[in-house]
C-alpha cells in the first residue's frame, strides 16, 4: 500500500477530517497546504508514500520559506503535514512517519498590533459602500469573533442580544452579546441576504465565504484607507485592548474572546500599560 501517491490518498485523508467534526475552513486549509506538498514532491520525482524520506518534508519546509511564508504559516503547513501523515502511520498505510522529526521554524515572538480609534474609523470610511466586508469589520470590531468564526457563522445563531459561537476543532462553543451597532450592520446586511443559505457571510455560490478571500478583501480596505500596517487579525486585538481600556472585566473578555487561559487576556494590559483592570461587566461600543 506504501507505493499509493498522496493524492489517491488525500480523499480518505479529507473525509476522515469531516468524520471528526473538523471544520470546513480547517479542511479547506489541510488541503491547500497537502495540495502544495504534492506539487513540490511530484516536481522532485517523489511521486509514492514509500519514497518520501525526512529530508523532503524538510525540504519543502525550508522551500516555504523561501517563497517568503512567514515562520508562523510555515509552522501551520508543516503542522497539516506532520497530521496527514500520522494518520497515514495510524491507518497502517505507512509504516514509518517521515515527518516525526522534522523541526517547525523558529518563531520570533511580535507584540500584538492595535488600531487606534482614528485608524479604524478611517477604515470604516473606506469600507462603507462594500455592504459585505463593511459588515464583517464592524462584526469584529464589537464582538471580537476570529476570521474562521466570522466565516463559518450561521444565520440561526445570530439572536435578538447574542451570537452562538458553536463547538470547533479545540474550541468549546461559547455566547457572544450583540451590541446595538453590531446588531443593526447584521441585520441590515441579512436584508439582501441569499434566502437559500444558512451562512450569514457567503459567496456568489452560495458557500461559506472563504478565509483567505476575507483577509484579501479586509487588507485591500486597509491599504486603501492609509493604515497598511495592519491586517484582519488586528481588528480582534483592537476589539480586546479598547474594552480593556474603557474599563470592561477581564474574566468577561477573556470569555467572550475564547481565550482557554486567563493568562493569554493578561498578556494585552502590557500592550496599554494598564495596572488595574476595570470591573464592568458589559462590552464596549467602538
């Protein structure tokens, strides 16, 4: 069975991932990631499982980088690989995994980046003719939901005064309050809204809006509003330090954010120099 490529393989590979509840913006990715290492071995002759040793996943880790991945998207790719082919190992589909000892790339440590208020009202001003994206910002920027929540949110979870964020991958599932201004940008974009879909952000087909378009889309704005420093992700920082800053408990972020550790809120009190933190229990508007 060693002599199977991986892509007569990476089927099973797939469906296993869907068996496990995994879910489909975490499916997508394994797959674009796996989808890449084909190409790179095929392009090395490397067609069959049996013919793949350690120094190829290191070298396809080392060619990511290369094509100037960051560290951290390099880990996330080497980190799909390292599952594939242990689940290949755990099927019997390969007797040993060459990917076991291949180090990851050494991350170096950022500070979080943060808008300040000019910044993402400039956004906002950029952004405000495109229905779809301004609504995805605004979602962020009140509820502090990550891109993959924002992309795979359902229209039967968004309720009169919170949003249900569902079970996933490690994560529990976990309730969100709906402020007014986030609120009134969802429900005024669902007005127009496909009726055949259950995803609140979709595409022209009617499927889930994919992550990667989101973040092309969000980061277009921000180049475009003069703020290029930032990306997608920053909107959620930016969510976490201005309720920090206006006061807002940290027990009470650190569960609408979905943070596992209380510790991992603490690390954002540094980033604004806050001693004592506030004791509302409601979120802020920004």
């Amino acid at each position: 069975m060693t002599s199977e490529t991986i892509s007569n393989i990476l089927p099973k590979f797939i469906e296993s991932l869907k068996e496990k509840g995994r879910s489909p913006a975490t499916i997508l990715a394994y797959r674009a990631d796996l989808d890449q290492l084909i190409l790179f071995l095929t392009e090395k002759n490397k067609g069959t499982l049996d013919a793949i040793k350690k120094e190829d996943i290191e070298g396809f880790r080392d060619w990511l980088l290369m094509q100037k991945y960051t560290a951290k998207s390099t880990s996330r790719k080497l980190n799909a690989v390292k599952t594939f082919f242990r689940w290949l190992v755990n099927e019997k589909l390969l007797a040993n995994d060459p990917s076991k000892d291949v180090a990851h790339p050494k991350l170096t440590a950022t500070a979080p980046k943060f808008l300040s208020e000019l910044e993402y009202r400039a956004l906002r001003d950029v952004i405000r003719a495109d229905h779809r994206i301004a609504t995805i910002v605004e979602l962020i920027l009140q509820t502090g939901l990550r891109i993959s929540e924002v992309a795979n949110l359902k229209i039967v979870n968004v309720q009169e005064t919170e949003i249900i964020i569902e079970a996933y991958a490690t994560q529990g599932s976990r309730k969100i309050p709906l402020n007014k201004t986030a609120k009134m940008a969802v429900e005024a974009y669902l007005n127009d809204h496909p009726k055949d879909s259950i995803f609140v952000f979709v595409s022209k087909n009617g499927k889930p809006l994919a992550i990667r378009n989101i973040r092309a889309s969000v980061d277009r704005y921000i180049q475009r509003a003069g703020i290029g420093k930032f990306s997608v992700n920053d909107l959620r920082t930016t969510f976490i330090i201005e309720n920090l800053k206006r006061g807002v408990d940290l027990v009470t972020i650190s569960q609408v954010a979905g943070h596992k550790r209380l510790s991992t809120t603490e690390r954002y009190l540094e980033l604004v120099e806050i001693k004592e933190t506030g004791k509302k229990q409601e979120l802020e508007e920004l």
